[in-house]
C-alpha cells in the first residue's frame, strides 16, 4: 500500500520484476555469456581492454544487452551485433545444459503477489527470442500475466518504457500503483522514472545497496522474498532517509 497525498491509501497492482539476479539465480551465466561474446570480437582475457569492457558490463547490468556492446563498440555498429548475437546463443546454451535455477522463495513469491491481487511482469534487457528461452525453461506461465523486453516496449532500461507498457496491457489505472524490483541501478531508474511508487532495490544480485540508493531506490530489501510484506501488508509505504529521485 501507498499513502497518496490526500491523506488516502493506493494499492499497488503491479509488480515488474527484474529476471537476472532478481527473480533467477543465472549471474554467473550471464557473465560467462558476455565474457565469450566480448572475446570473439577479439577482446580477450588478460588485456586492460577486457578488464574494461568486463567493468562497463557490470555497471550496465540491467539495461538491454545490445545496448551494453553498443557501449563496448561504439563505433562499429556491425560488431555490436555480433557480439550480442554470440552472447544469445552463449546463454541459451548454457540454460540447454544447466537450466535454470529461481532465487530462493521467488515461486511462493510470485504465488503470493497474485493472490494479494498484484498483477505480475516480468521484465529484462534480454532479446524476445532469449526471453522466450528462459520462459521455457521456468514454465511460470501460470504464475505471471505478462514479460516484457526492450523489442516489446522501445526502450531498455534505465528508460521507463517496458514499466509504462506493463501498465498499459495490464489495465493498470496509475503508475502509483506499481512496485518495481531489481538488482541493478538501470532498474532502480526506469522505476522511479515511470512514477512507480515503490522502487525495491534486492540485495542478492550483481549492485550495492549505494549503488542501489544512487539509482533512486525507496526501498532496500534482502531479497524478492520480501516484497509481498512490503506491498500487501496494508501499511503506509514510506520513502526512506537517502534515497533519491529521478
């Protein structure tokens, strides 16, 4: 719940959840996948270049993947691409061979949000077609309403566009109806850009509690699991000491 500026209380509706370190235990493959799509394009280990290149992945966490090599390779269009390409099939071969495994409590999670009459989207900087693989792979179809991607909305995060599209194909009467939960800073800006009233940042993906509290969070919780006592328990939600907006 959110207390609105008239003094009244606002339910939250909407609950857009971040997959990657948030909702899915996958961080080390996903770094694994940008490692060896950054090494094809001839960036290899052990050169001050890969160390840079690894930094701006980490720091870029969130956002849309193409978006993260086009910061890699901002003059070569053509390469950009191909990395991105060799890390989609980089990542959905590892899920072929391990699967992949929810964050502890995410299931009861997801079952709890919905039966507090929260609606459900699951959103990332994946491509449709890599979504579409981890969606396979978990079979929550029947746990969520919608997942969206940056091709689905226009924009990737940090930009509001895939919350504010979640709102739309949801029914969703007001953006302050809407809870957003990440680890990275990109999520922590597209919600407090789209007017969410709740940005949880988790603490059990890839950025720190500042980094965390820099993107605009208004709250930090440990993990998923602690978002249903956050948005169901009928209290007042208030923004705490250091968080910031934007």
């Amino acid at each position: 719940m959110v207390l609105a500026q008239d003094g009244g209380v606002t339910p939250i509706r909407l609950a857009c959840l971040d997959l990657a370190g948030t909702t899915i235990g996958d961080i080390a493959m996903v770094e694994r996948a940008f490692a060896e799509a950054i090494a094809t394009q001839g960036i290899v280990p052990g050169t001050g270049a890969y160390a840079r290149a690894m930094v701006h992945v980490h720091r870029s966490r969130g956002c849309s993947t193409i978006d993260v090599f086009r910061g890699i390779f901002p003059d070569n269009e053509a390469q950009a691409q191909a990395a991105n390409l060799t890390f989609e099939r980089s990542y959905e071969g590892a899920i072929g061979r391990s699967g992949l495994i929810p964050m502890p409590g995410t299931v009861e999670t997801l079952d709890k949000l919905r039966d507090g009459g929260v609606k459900v989207c699951l959103i990332t900087g994946f491509s449709r077609t890599a979504l579409s693989r981890v969606l396979a792979a978990l079979s929550w179809s029947d746990r969520i309403d919608l997942a969206l991607c940056p091709e689905d909305a226009g924009r990737g995060r940090p930009m509001p566009d895939m919350v504010l599209a979640a709102v739309l194909r949801l029914g969703v009467q007001d953006v302050r109806q809407v809870a957003v939960a990440g680890d990275s800073e990109s999520d922590m800006l597209c919600g407090r850009r789209a007017g969410a009233s709740v940005v949880a940042g988790v603490l059990n993906g890839v950025h720190s509690r500042e980094r965390l509290l820099k993107g605009g969070a208004t709250h930090i919780l440990d993990s998923i699991t602690d978002l249903p006592s956050l948005v169901l328990d009928g209290s007042p939600i208030e923004t705490p000491v250091g968080a910031s907006a934007h």
